[in-house]
C-alpha cells in the first residue's frame, strides 16, 4: 500500500504542476491580448495599406482616408473638396504661398505616419463641432524631453497652410531637440484664432508634465497672417484672449507679415520677408524692427533677395537656412 500511495501521490502532484503551469500560461496569454488591445487604440492596426509610404503622387483623399489620420485627417489640408487632387496639386489650394514642395509635404506626412505607428500620440484637439470632428488642435512634433517648446502658427487666414508652412517648420525644429507645435485654427476670423492660440497656449502648461515640455522660454513662431496672431499674442498674451496662462513668449519669430502693432512690452522679435513680396510690405516689416529696437527690444531682421511671399521653410531657395538663424535668435534671447 504504501508503494501505491507514494506512486499516486507523485502522480497527483505532477498533475498539480501541469495544472499550475497551463494556468501560469494561460494567464500570461490574457495579459498579453490586454496589452495588446490597449496597443491596438494607440496605434492603427498594421497593415500592407498602413506601411503605404506617401509620395507627391498620392491621392489627397488617400491621406486623409490612412488610419494614422483617421480622427483628425480633416485638419491635414486647407478646408475644401480634395476629390481627385493629388499632392503635387496642393499648391492650387494654397494662393497665398510660394515655394510649395510636394516632395517636402510628403517626407513630413510621411514623418507623422511613423510617429503614429510607433504608437506615439501626435494630434491633441482644442475645439470640436457638433459631430465630433476637431475643427482647431495641436500637432505635436517632439524634441528632447524637458526641452522648451515653440508654437508655429501657419498663415493663409481664409485657409491654414499647415502643410506648407507649419508641419516643415516643426519638423525642422523637433530635429534640433525642440518641442515643436503646429496649432490649426478657426480660419476666417483674428479674434477666433487668437482666442485658438491662446488656448494652446494654456492646453500646453496645463499639459506640460505628461507632454515632457519645459514652458520656460517658449516662443511663438508665425507665417504671413499667423505671424500677425503670434505677434498679437507677444504683445498682450494669452489673457487679452480668453486664456489663463499669464507667461508671455521669450521671442516672437515673424515670416512676411505686414502687422505694426506695438504695445511697448514685446518680447525679443526676429522677421523675415523677401524683398519680392507682393502682399506684406517689406519696409513695413523692417521699420517695426527699428521701432522695437528703439525701445530696448532684441529684434532683428532678415531681407531675402529674390523671394515672393509665403515661401514657408523655404528649402532650395535662397531663403534657405532663415529658420536656423531664427532659432540661435530664440535662444540666445532666452531668459
């Protein structure tokens, strides 16, 4: 009897053990779909169709149709029927700019893509319509943890030539470690879209911890009639619109923007404008400079030969190389 017993009981417990192991298994594969479901909402499901590489040939309705854009693909492009234009055709779309590269658009569309398919998070939305679809947010194109962040407000005012001018721009400055945001605004209205950028504004130092942003030194950087908001912004911050926080920009980066508002407490200003632009004066542009400079505020000023308006980041012309110049302005005037 006690050879049985000793013989059931070795058998009973390699039982328990194979019992305990297909539970540990089988708990471990439960945990591991959690896992992977929660993935699974932070990045689109990857796909033969998802891993599409965009090109200046891609459908408009292509891109804004990818799943990486899904919930805020509206905000990608100008307001306005897509329906059979391609990326080469954006420049249609975009009167009041220069300069607009297909090829660029697409390595930054491109570049967002792949932030989204490493489950990173990159849209935050402001203001929604009554269907849900974002009509103002922030793109966040990341830099260095903790380092300070930059705001870069696109111009066209009837339009928001985020593509040309904002997403370039970001991507540039997220590739010298800064925290760069595009917002996209309410178009149409100053008021709506100062009352947009001051919100952002907020939305960030409210944020900043889980963002990793530094809010000391921010700076404000706009083209055309979004330098125009930016510089508002500088001159009387965020509460003359509607927002909440009282820290004001440490530098205001200007592209073509005929404004000659000045309040007396600007922060440190830089401006650039070619000497062939048609709709922001360039004496304008550069007497505001004086008269900032007359009043003890750092400012400086670029004229470019040979450019038009709304050159954007301006790669292959002689603008070339101004946002770099821009952003040794902004840091060296950082307090």
């Amino acid at each position: 009897m006690g050879s049985i017993g000793s013989e059931y009981s070795a058998k009973n417990g390699a039982q328990m053990q194979r019992r305990n192991f297909l539970s540990s298994v089988f708990a471990a594969l439960v945990a591991a779909k959690a896992v992977n479901a929660e993935e699974r909402k932070l990045s689109p499901e990857v796909s033969e169709e998802t891993k599409t590489k965009f090109d200046e040939n891609t459908l408009l309705d292509k891109i804004k149709d990818d799943p990486a854009f899904s919930d805020y693909s509206n905000l990608l492009f100008p307001r306005g029927r897509t329906n059979g234009l391609r990326l080469r055709d954006e420049s249609r779309r975009l009167p009041y700019h220069s300069y607009v590269m297909p090829k660029e658009s697409a390595e930054v569309l491109n570049y967002m893509k792949d932030e989204v398919l490493k489950g990173k998070k990159i849209f935050y939305p402001l203001k929604t319509a009554s269907n849900g679809r974002p009509v103002a947010g922030l793109f966040f194109f990341r830099g260095r943890p903790d380092a300070p962040f930059a705001i870069i407000f696109s111009g066209g005012f009837q339009y928001v030539g985020a593509i040309h001018e904002g997403f370039p721009i970001a991507k540039f400055l997220a590739g010298k470690g800064i925290n760069a945001f595009v917002i996209v605004y309410r178009d149409g209205s100053a008021q709506a879209a100062c009352d947009d950028l001051a919100q952002g504004i907020d939305f960030i130092f409210d944020h900043a911890k889980e963002l990793e942003v530094s809010t000391k030194n921010y700076s404000l950087w706009g083209g055309s009639a979004g330098a125009r908001m930016a510089a508002y912004l500088g001159s009387y911050g965020a509460t003359e619109f509607g927002g909440k926080t009282k820290q004001r920009p440490s530098a205001v980066i200007m592209e073509y923007t005929g404004h000659s508002d000045i309040s007396g407490s600007e922060p440190a200003t830089y401006a650039v404008v070619g000497d062939q632009d048609g709709i922001a004066s360039p004496w304008t542009m550069e007497q505001r400079i004086k008269r900032l400079k007359a009043q003890g505020t750092q400012a400086g000023f670029r004229l470019i030969r040979g450019m038009p308006h709304g050159f954007g980041l301006g790669t292959g012309t002689p603008a070339e190389g101004w946002a770099k110049e821009a952003l040794d302005f902004w840091l060296k005037n950082s307090k």
